[in-house]
C-alpha cells in the first residue's frame, strides 16, 4: 500500500468515527459516502442515503474558487429524508482530489448530547411527534385572574413518553434545525387561536418562547410577521418570551427585530431575569414589556437576601412601567411570600400545571 493510499485509508475512518455528522458527494449533489455521525442522526440504514439539493446556486458558484487549500462555505441545504423535506445550515467543502472535486458536507456538531439531540428534532419532526402545553400566568392579589398563558413545547419518543426539553433544547439553540422546530410549533400554536373562543380565553395572552438564536435567525421577522398576518393575530392577543439571553451577542439587531414585532401589538416578555449577566443591559436596549423573574429566586424566597432582591426587581419593573411575573411558584408559602414582597402575578405549578390544548380553559 502506497503511502497515499495509507493516509486516505486514515483519514477516511477517522471521519467515519467522527462525532460531526460529514458526507461525501459529488459537485452535483450525488451523495457517494456518510459516516457514523451522519446515519445515526437520520436514522439511516447501511444502504440508505438521503437526497440533497443546495439552495442558492450562488453558494455553489463561490465553491468553483480554486485553491491548493480547501475551501469550506456556509450554505443551506435541502436535504429529503423519506416523509419530509428539511432545510439545514451546514458547512460545504470544497475537496480537490487528482482533477476532480468533490463536496464534503459537514453539520456541526459539539458532542454526543449534540447528535442526539439532532437525531431527536429530526425523527419528531419527520413523524409529527412535535405537541405544545400550555400554563397559566394569574394575577395573586384580589380576585383570582387569569392573565395570560405561555406555550411549552413537548418532544415525544417513539412511544409517546415526553423527552425532557433540557436533553434537547440547549443542544440545537445553535443549530439551524431550531428553526424548523419553531416553524413547526407556531403551526401547533395555530389550533390554539382555533380554539380560544369556545374555550373563553379571548383576550388572553398567549406567549411563545423564542430563543436569543431564533432571534437573530435571518428569517426570524419574515416567519412571524407572516404568522401575525395570517392568522389575524390582534394586539395584545400574542407575546414573544425572549429566552436564553445571555447568547444575545447582538442587542442593536435583537432590538429592531423586536421593535418590529411589538410595533404589531406583540407583547415581548424577557423570561429568567436576574439570571443572565447583562439583564440590565437588556431593559436598556430592548422593547420589553414584561419581566419574569428567575425561579431560582422563588426556589429561595425564604432568603432575606433574596427577598431583597425580589423587590428591587419588582421596583425596576414598576419604574419603567413593565408588569412583573414571579415565575417557578411551587408551594403555597411561596405564592404569600411572594405577595408579601409586593408579586402581583405569578405562575407555577401550585397556580396550574402545563396542560394540553384539549384540557386548557379559562379558570
């Protein structure tokens, strides 16, 4: 064996072993070779391939640059895997062997967690096992209220047990496929406006929780203002959640995509506030209307530093005229302590338990 020969031998099972999923295809799309990475999270046989198409014939164009050095891009790619057709963002190398080129595809991928999770997102959203739960926000001084309902996203497994979002979420958040979900979620969302007004919950905000990445996604004020629009969404009827704060590495961008979706009559709540690092930045520079304050406070209520704490972030609120949520209320002491401290709204598992659409109502 040539000493060539041994080194392709070497890199090719290197990068059939690989935990980032690569495929090997011609210029023209033709899938030649997958490693491990790549079945596990399509879940393909030994023998089966999907079938790709990249989307902007620009990128393949950039791809024609000659170099004695590989060159890799940033592209989109449409990749039909038996039921269903997905859109992913992937990394396209250019790979010169002898006089001919070829195209090594790669979908990034951190760890274990990562591929599992990917393999996760693309089985429920291939087989629909994609469902939404709802929970209630109430008002705690007074009459009991209702005052507004967030939407939970559930993954379910072959035999409908409910994956836990913490195996899932954190590890796609980066990963273009997270748009997909959103996609997928808000047409789950849709049978919620069907319903609300035989269930009497017009009136009633409902909050969708979107992450700093989905933010900041190129796509992301086309996706909802057409959501919006299409369902004859109503000011106060929808709000944003902003979640996972501290990847906002963009604020001015976040700001104006946000100031165009309140500008709709969207409500935009900032969730797990005192958590991240620049939440002061965040009321600063971001359209917010609704502050929800970190569980881990409500867990430690009990705390006189805590209790300090609760308060000056319900004063913050106050002041810049923003309602105030003390979220993660679990127990009957922490629902009174949490009025003591001045909580007017609250939302937990003692005030209502995430339900589905079918069990939701306005009590």
């Amino acid at each position: 064996m040539s000493k060539e020969e041994t080194n392709l031998k070497f890199l090719s099972q290197s990068l059939k072993m690989h935990q980032r999923p690569f495929i090997i295809t011609s210029t023209s799309g033709e899938v030649l070779w997958l490693n491990n990475a790549s079945k596990y999270i399509f879940s393909l046989k030994d023998n089966d391939k999907p079938n790709l198409l990249f989307i902007d014939a620009k990128d393949l164009e950039k791809a024609q640059f000659d170099s004695e050095i590989a060159d890799s891009f940033d592209v989109f790619m449409k990749i039909n895997l038996r039921k269903k057709d997905f859109v992913m963002r992937v990394l396209l190398h250019v790979i010169p062997v002898d006089s001919k080129k070829y195209f090594l595809i790669e979908i990034v991928s951190n760890s274990k967690e990562n591929l599992f999770a990917l393999k996760t997102v693309l089985s429920c959203l291939e087989h629909d096992r994609i469902g939404m739960n709802y929970q209630k926000q109430y008002r705690l001084t007074g009459q009991k209220e209702l005052r507004g309902i967030e939407a939970l996203i559930r993954f379910y497994d072959e035999s409908n047990n409910v994956i836990p979002n913490d195996k899932v979420i954190p590890f796609i958040e980066g990963e273009n496929v997270f748009s997909l979900v959103v996609i997928s979620s808000m047409d789950i969302v849709k049978e919620y406006f069907d319903a609300r007004r035989e269930k009497g919950l017009e009136g009633i905000t409902l909050f969708f929780n979107v992450s700093a990445h989905t933010i900041l996604h190129k796509d992301f004020l086309t996706i909802f203002k057409d959501f919006i629009k299409r369902l004859d969404i109503k000011p106060g009827d929808f709000g944003i959640e902003v979640t996972e704060t501290a990847e906002l590495n963009n604020l001015s961008t976040a700001s104006l995509r946000l100031s165009s979706i309140k500008n709709l009559g969207v409500s935009i709540a900032l969730d797990d506030f005192g958590a991240g690092y620049s939440a002061l930045r965040y009321l600063k520079d971001l359209p917010v209307d609704v502050l929800k304050l970190d569980k881990s406070f409500t867990f430690e209520l009990e705390e006189k530093h805590n209790q300090s704490l609760v308060q000056i972030a319900k004063l913050m609120a106050d002041s810049l005229s923003m309602e105030f949520i003390c979220e993660g209320l679990e127990e009957d002491w922490q629902v009174k302590k949490a009025i003591s401290l001045g909580c007017d709204m609250g939302q937990g598992y003692y005030l209502h338990k995430p339900c589905s659409l079918e069990d939701l109502n306005n009590e």
